[in-house]
C-alpha cells in the first residue's frame, strides 16, 4: 500500500472512528433514558462542551474529505501517487492531531494549535493541487 493509500485509508478510518464514538455515546444516551431518540440535534448543541466539539470534529473531517481525499485519489487514479506520496502520512498526522485538540479543549491555546494543524494541511493541499496540475498537464 503507498503513503496515498494509507493517508486515505486513515483520513476514512478516523472520521468513522468519530463518528462510532459519537453515536456509541448517543446511543448510551437514550439507553440510560438521558435523551429521547428524537432528542439529538445535528450539532450536539442541546448536548455537553465536548459532544459538541465532537460534532464539530467530525463535521470537520467530512468537510476536509472531498477536498483532500480527493486530491489523494486523483493521485493515486492517475498514477501520479509520487506527488502525495512525501506529505501523505504528514497530511494524516495533522489532521489526527486537529481532531483530538479539538476534542480536548476550546481554550485559546487550543484554537492556535488547531489551526496551526489545519494550516499544515491546507498547504499539503495546496501543494499536491499544484504538483498534480503540473504532473497531468
């Protein structure tokens, strides 16, 4: 399996692992009688701070997915996985890193680290994007 394939399978797993997390504790939840089943809303909002940047951390994953695991599977579908190849388990690491600072804290340190994770991705993507451009062209 390449760095792509794995960045890709990885950047999948870990939005599903968000997402088995947050409905396992819904699911204890209405269980133990705390919410209603019909009780939920999208965001978590009507639920505790760090269900809500649960949420949150994992919309941020299904926001990023097309985006980034796009450009991955361009690479790998065009035979052009070299350009992600470098940078793909870079990519993984920063993104693992933003969801768990966002599911850590909200506090102003936090906020600057979150971003800063997210910055490094941002550029990979921008970079691949180019590499990419370049490569097919």
């Amino acid at each position: 399996m390449t760095p792509t394939l794995f960045a890709l399978t990885g950047f999948v797993a870990w939005s599903l692992a968000l997402l088995v997390l947050m409905e396992s504790i819904r699911a204890k939840m209405v269980l133990t009688g705390e919410v209603p089943a019909n009780g939920f809303q999208p965001d978590n909002a009507n639920l505790s701070p760090f269900m809500q940047r649960m949420a949150r951390a994992h919309a941020n994953c299904i926001e990023g997915l097309p985006i980034f695991g796009g450009l991955m599977l361009i690479a790998v579908v065009a035979g052009q996985s070299a350009v992600t190849d470098s940078l793909a388990l870079v990519f993984l690491g920063a993104r693992i890193v933003q969801s768990l600072i966002h599911l850590s804290s909200l506090s102003v340190m936090a906020v600057w680290l979150r971003f800063s994770a997210f910055a490094v991705q941002m550029a990979i993507g921008v970079y691949w994007a180019f590499g990419l451009f370049t490569a097919l062209s």
